[in-house]
C-alpha cells in the first residue's frame, strides 16, 4: 500500500485569514513573493517535491513579515 502524500499549499483565501487574524497589512509585492514561493508544488534539481507543513509557511510568512519590517 503506497503512503499519501500531503503537501500544504498556501492560497490566496489562507494567507488574507492569516494576514487579517494578526493584524497584518503587508504590501501587495511581498503578498505575491509569498504566493508565487507557496502557492504550487516546486520540483528540486533531483525532481524532489519540496514538501511544506503548514507550520513551515506560517513560519516562513512570519520571517518575510519581519525581515520586510
């Protein structure tokens, strides 16, 4: 039996309820920086899917926010 494999995508929906339950306005160009690295599975150099938890991107959203602050 072969094991499923969840891979955590942001969506545009996902990031503005992260964005609007802290408070948050950031501008438009890091809103698409974030959807263009979270928003579709990406392929590595050994053909590897990069595999997010949702923990990760939430993380990974944060460290933006700050280093963009």
């Amino acid at each position: 039996m072969k094991e499923a494999i969840v891979i955590m995508l942001l969506r545009e929906k996902d990031l503005e309820k992260y964005l609007f339950s802290r408070r948050i306005t950031i501008s438009d160009d890091l809103k698409q920086q974030l959807l263009n690295e979270y928003e579709t599975p990406v392929e590595d150099d050994e053909g590897h899917i990069r595999e997010y938890t949702e923990q990760d991107i939430y993380e990974q959203i944060r460290k933006s926010i700050r280093d963009k602050s």
